[in-house]
C-alpha cells in the first residue's frame, strides 16, 4: 500500500466484505434493503446504486434482522436520544450524490 492511499478502518473493511457476501446471496430476504442500508453508511454511492438497481424498496422501513445487524456493526440507526421511530433509507439519505 503506498502512503497515498487511505488506511481503511476494520468496521469499513469488515462492512465492504460483508456487503459482497450480501451480492452473492442478494435474493436472501433482507439483502437488498441491508446493502442499501451499508452503501449509505460508508457514503458509497456505487454500492447504493446496485441495490437500487437490484430492486432495494428505498422507502421500506428497515427491518428488525437488519436493525440487528446494523446496530451489532455500530452504525446507529436512530440518532442519539432519538425516540425509536421507523427508518428508511430515505430519511437517512443525506447528499449522497
């Protein structure tokens, strides 16, 4: 790795290979919205579009499994001492493009 290219942290790299897992197997119930989900969480716009482009619902409230998953991540879902509301990829989106 030269010195111009940026160090990624674990939770990124440990994101970025659970996110091509999730392509493998993206008919699993679940996948499409937690790749959505990840590709906004790590601010990647390409990964965002291939799960709209698999068909990922934008405005689906996130599910309990990919709450789950996201919070045992340590991506918050709601923010801090936020009333547990619904969420969905479009009220978290913000400049993405």
């Amino acid at each position: 790795m030269s010195n111009q290219e940026p160090m990624l942290s674990a939770q990124e790299i440990s994101t970025r290979n659970l996110v091509s897992h999730i392509e493998s197997n993206i008919n699993q119930e679940g996948n499409k919205q937690l790749m959505l989900f990840l590709g906004i969480y790590l601010n990647d716009i390409d990964i965002v579009n291939r799960a709209i482009g698999l068909e990922a619902d934008v405005a689906e409230v996130l599910s309990n499994r990919n709450h789950l998953i996201l919070t045992n991540m340590g991506y918050r879902t709601n923010p801090p001492n936020a009333p547990e509301r619904p969420l969905s990829p479009s009220s978290v989106v913000q400049n993405i493009y």
